[in-house]
C-alpha cells in the first residue's frame, strides 16, 4: 500500500460546508476542512449570523475559518477577533461572486497586487496564528497576477497557498489550468495546494503529477459525495480503514452519510434550522434515480425534520433496488 502523499482538503463553500457538514467530511477521509468564507465586515461589527459560520468544534482540528473583506482595517480586526479560537486563518481572494467583487474583495483583488500583499502583511503582523491565502489565476483582465503575489506573500510569511486554476473572468466555466498551478509549486518553497476539476481518483492523481502541488482542494467534486475522501484514498492505494458504510454501493454510502448529518445537525443546531439542509438534501440526491421527481416533492415538505425523513426513506428504497456496482 502506498504512503498518503499530500493532505486532502474541503473547499470552503457558501451554503455548503455548515460545522456538520466539515465534520462529516473529516468522518468520510478529509484531512483539512475550511469554513464557509465569511465577510470580515460582519465579524467585526459583531454580526450573530455572521459569527455562526465561524463556529467549532473539538473534532475539528486545526479549525481553519476564511474571512474576506476589501477593508484592511477591518480585516485586521477580524484577525485579531478569531485569534483565540482559530489554529489558521485562512484568507479569501479567490471568490468570483459580483457581489463580493464589486465591494473589491476576494478575487477582485488580485488586480491590485499592492493591496493583497498590504492586506496580509498587516493580518500577519496582528497576530501569532498562521495565515494562509486562497486565490486564482488572476482576474482574466489585463496580466496574470498569480505567480508575482505568490512569491510576494512567500516573503511575507504566508504558510500554505491554495490556487483554483481558473482567473475570475471564468469563474467555474471552462477547465482549470493545473499547468499554471505548476508554475506556481516551481517558484515558491510554501506548500501549494491545487483546487479545481478534482471529482476522483483519476482526476486526483493526474492533478498531482502534474502540478506536484502539496495539497489537493476539493469543492464542488464533494457537495452532496462527502465520501469522495474516503473513495480517493482507497483507489489511489492510501492507507485507509472500512469506512462506517462498509463496502457498499452509491445509495448505502449516500444513506450512512446522509444519516449522518443529520445526526450531526441535530447535535450542532438545537433550537435553530439548519439553513443548509435544503441545499444539502438536493445534493444527495443528483444523479441518482428517481431524484428529479422527489427533489421537487421536497420543496413542499413543511419542516425540515419531514425533509430529512424524506431524503432517508429515498435513499432507504434505493439501497434495496441493488441497481449501483460496488
């Protein structure tokens, strides 16, 4: 059996990795897992919403919240805030959403190398915890500013880099280019961690190979697959255990993790919905048969506990159909 090469990582996601669903996919084989990014705006002016993203928990260690802002003040402050209960923190220039981007955060900012590197030089300075950064391939307007600020933030002190291999203008179209990836693992001596197109183990190992990256992120490749984890280690030789669903096929791993969460967010979430559920409910659900016609019976389920059962009872009927190969 083969040694495990590099960690595997769940994407920070909007709407997607909730505190349960991190701790699912730390339970399926993630080594790493992220926060939702979240505004630094909020965090600073003590927004309780905002707050609930960066929420914990003692099975998640290192506990990593990503923040995001165009604000360097507020940014800082929002550091110096999450200090005392985050191992990293870990900071966003990599979201293409308008709505970040015309407030000149995340990905916007890679047009302004100055300011990303001021930015994370005074979040550096105000505080003993290790920085990493996320970015992309630069905004897909005017030069690639990709491999400058990494060098850049190599000197300043960043720990780890992840690179989704698509510029802004992409957003998530198109392929991501591991080659300029690559570029980027040859200039620094910073562990490098590559992001984009990883849905197995195939594409997995051709991403290694080719970027020599020290890390692989998975984001959309593990909405609704929380296993995926587990599923690349296992083929790629890793050394794994049974995992808690046993050998079994698509419907009975999607079963045991979707049992799972829920166990999970009622643990995490009491008193309060799951903003999440819905989202995540859906996502279990894709590519299987029969989906489309219960995915629109659950938009009429009056709570969320009927949602639930409803996902359950699919994916229940499904695992005595024997219609998936193991």
């Amino acid at each position: 059996m083969l040694e495990q090469t590099v960690p595997l990582f769940l994407a920070p996601m909007a709407g997607v990795t909730d505190l349960a669903y991190r701790l699912l996919a730390r339970e399926c084989g993630a080594d790493l897992s992220i926060t939702e990014f979240t505004a630094a705006s909020g965090l600073s002016r003590n927004d309780a919403n905002s707050w609930l993203k960066v929420e914990s928990d003692p099975r998640e260690k290192p506990f990593i919240p990503q923040i995001f802002g165009g604000d360097i003040k507020e940014m800082v402050t929002t550091v110096e805030l999450l200090e005392n209960k985050a191992d990293i923190i870990d900071i966003n220039f990599g979201c293409p959403a308008p709505k970040v981007c015309r407030h000149d955060a995340g990905a916007a900012l890679l047009r302004n190398p100055d300011k990303v590197i001021d930015m994370v030089r005074a979040c550096i300075k105000a505080t003993n915890v290790p920085i990493t950064v996320k970015m992309r391939l630069g905004t897909g307007s005017g030069p690639n500013t990709a491999l400058e600020i990494t060098q850049r933030l190599e000197k300043e002190g960043v720990e780890r880099i992840c690179v989704h291999g698509r510029t802004l203008r992409q957003r998530y179209s198109g392929e991501a280019d591991w080659s300029q990836i690559k570029e980027i693992v040859n200039s620094v001596e910073i562990p490098v961690v590559a992001n984009g197109d990883i849905i197995d183990a195939s594409t997995a190992s051709a991403c290694l190979e080719e970027t020599g990256a020290g890390g692989l992120m998975i984001g959309r490749g593990a909405i609704g697959r929380p296993m995926i984890f587990h599923e690349i280690k296992k083929d790629l030789g890793w050394p794994v255990e049974t995992p808690p669903w046993g050998d079994g096929n698509i419907a009975e791993s999607r079963l045991w993790c979707w049992d799972r969460y829920l166990e999970l967010s009622s643990e995490l979430y009491v008193g309060s919905n799951n903003k999440n559920l819905k989202r995540h409910a859906v996502s279990f659900t894709k590519g299987l048969p029969g989906a489309s016609k219960m995915r629109v019976e659950l938009h009429s389920m009056p709570t969320q506990e009927k949602m639930g059962m409803k996902v359950k009872q699919y994916l229940e009927e499904l695992t005595e159909l024997d219609i998936f190969p193991i």
